[in-house]
C-alpha cells in the first residue's frame, strides 16, 4: 500500500514550476512513515473492499497531517528547524510561503476528498463532514491550541488526555472513520474507541521518544518538549508511569481489535507496526 500512497501523492501535486506547489511537494512528498494513509486503507480493507477505493480520502489526510506539521515547526509556535532528517519548510522557503504551502495543503485535502469519484456522493460527503471536524476546533486544531496555552503550566491527567485526545487522537480516529466510510459502513462507536485509545498510546509514545531517544533516530530535535516546557506525559508520570500506561493501552487496543471483522485484519497489523515504531 505503501507504494500507491506514493504515486498518488506525487500524482495529486502538479509539478508546476511555482513556489507554492515545490513548498507542498517539500513537505508533503519528504520521507514519512505514512501511518494516517495505512491506516485509512487498512480499516477499508478490514471491512472487506479493495483497500485502493479508500486511496483518495488517506492521501488528503495524509496532506492534513502535513499541514498541521508545517505550522508546527513555525517559529511562533514549535520553532522547529528539523523534520525527517531534513530542514523545516519555513527554513527552505521562509515563513510566509510556509504558512501558505500548510493552508494550501489543508484546503486542497477537501477538494482531494470531494473529486474522488470512485465513492458514492454520501460517502464523500460524510467523509468531509468528519473529517473537518476532527482536524478542526473540536479536534485536532483545538488540541494544538490548548497544548500552546498550557506551555510552562501544570497540567492534571485529565487535562493532559483532554490535550491529546484533541492534538494526536482526533486525525487518527478520522483515519479508521473514513476507512470505515469507504467500505460502505457507519463508524462505530468500537472504531472511534480504538482510534482515540491508538492517538493517546502514539502521543505517549512520541513523549517518551523526545525524552530518551537521540535527534539523529528521531529525524527532529530530541528533548525539545523539556527545552519548551511543555507538559507530557512524561513530564507528568515520569518515563516509568509513561511506559506502564503505554502497556495497559496496547493490551486494551488490541482487546478491541478483536472485535472487528477478521480479528482487526489489516487494521490490526498497522496498528501492531505503528505502536512497536521507534521514531
């Protein structure tokens, strides 16, 4: 699957030569792990279609994703100069085209989902509807905000998976929802448990990761949610209490999974590659 992500991405970015369309293409086409695209397809393929009906809606996620990255790294907000072992977009193209290449890659992700023609008019019509909500205010973008906000404060637990929940879980939970949508079936309430137990142990993960693994693994500075004063899970539980959480998470994801048709299927081996991930 790996591999039609890839064409289609490159597909779906003309080659124009303009500066907006080279930002995109920087960030969008840069050496990822693709989970949110695997993830889509896997959950299509689960529920018993041709995991390639769901390309389309996992490539705009895909390009979601890359966004909110792109804003990440900005100087008024992560001030990041490394993303996957290369320069941060704004250090090649500079800030203002950076902000615009995110907005550019956000909105084009709508018309991505829209133009796929392969689905139903319900379908893509219901995908878009979840899926700007879970990258909006109440998801994704909310959970951004409340994480800038809470920058050298303490924060309790339930405020910390409130944070995650909206920052990390929301795009995850859309993935599993549109794969779902895709097959021709109603998310449940089983899935969006699964997405949004799999979005807290990835963002668990990702904290103990800045706090022990190395810049060169990692593909971005290391240790730079102590150097901002960020809370973490780690910050919070300590990397033993995070570790700990982490298993019980695991054990209850994969309890879940079993559940779904085919024991989670393809679904269920992403999500075995995604929280063994070491980067």
């Amino acid at each position: 699957m790996i591999r039609k992500i890839e064409e289609r991405l490159k597909e779906l970015i003309p080659t124009k030569d303009e500066t907006i369309f080279e930002a995109g293409r920087y960030s969008l086409l840069s050496t990822g792990k693709r989970i949110r695209p695997l993830l889509t397809m896997a959950t299509a393929a689960t529920f018993g279609v041709d995991p390639l009906i769901a390309l389309d809606p996992a490539c705009a996620i895909e390009m979601i994703h890359s966004y909110s990255l792109i804003h990440d790294d900005l100087p008024c907000m992560d001030n990041d100069d490394l993303r996957r072992g290369k320069p941060t977009l704004h250090k090649v193209y500079g800030e203002s085209m950076a902000l615009l290449a995110g907005d550019y890659l956000l909105t084009y992700a709508f018309e991505v989902i829209a133009n796929a023609s392969i689905l139903g008019r319900e379908q893509r019509l219901q995908m878009i509807k979840t899926v700007a909500m879970r990258a909006g205010a109440p998801g994704m973008i909310g959970g951004q905000a409340f994480d800038i906000e809470s920058k050298g404060k303490e924060i309790d637990e339930e405020a910390l998976l409130q944070m995650h929940y909206g920052k990390t879980a929301a795009l995850l939970t859309a993935c599993l929802e549109c794969g779902s949508l895709a097959a021709g079936y109603p998310p449940t309430d089983l899935l969006q448990s699964i997405g949004l137990e799999l979005g807290l142990a990835y963002q668990y993960q990702d904290d103990l990761l800045d706090a022990t693994s190395t810049t060169a693994i990692l593909g971005k500075t290391a240790g730079s949610d102590a150097a901002e004063d960020k809370p973490t899970a780690v910050s919070l539980f300590g990397i033993d209490g995070t570790q700990e959480r982490l298993a019980h998470m695991n054990q209850s994801i994969n309890h879940k999974l079993s559940c779904l048709p085919k024991n989670g299927g393809e679904l269920a081996t992403v999500i075995s590659a995604i929280l063994q991930r070491s980067s």
